[in-house]
C-alpha cells in the first residue's frame, strides 16, 4: 500500500462514534507499526487535516 493509501486509511478510522483514537489503537487497527502511524498522523496534522488534543 502506498504512503497516501496508508494516511487516508488512518483518516478512515477516524468516525463520529469515535472521533479520537490513542496511538497504539490506531496503529493496531490499520496494521501499522506505532512509528509509521505517528509519522503519518504528524504529515497529516502538518496539512491541518487532523489535529492532536492538546492534553494528549
């Protein structure tokens, strides 16, 4: 799968039954390790398509 295939499966898992997702959880569902899941999560944070809670 592609790098954007893999960030857009990310953004998928995102739902408004579940609209926040802890690292590990969001890894674990799209069979990403938690290293690439961060590093995507910050591209897309970057884009501004996704932001991280503060507290988080």
């Amino acid at each position: 799968m592609s790098t954007v295939g893999k960030a857009v499966s990310l953004l998928e898992l995102f739902t408004l039954d579940e609209p926040e997702i802890g690292l590990s959880d969001l890894a674990r569902k799209a069979g990403l390790d938690k290293a690439t899941a961060r590093r995507l999560l910050m591209a897309l944070a970057n884009h501004r398509l996704i932001e991280q809670e503060p507290q988080s």
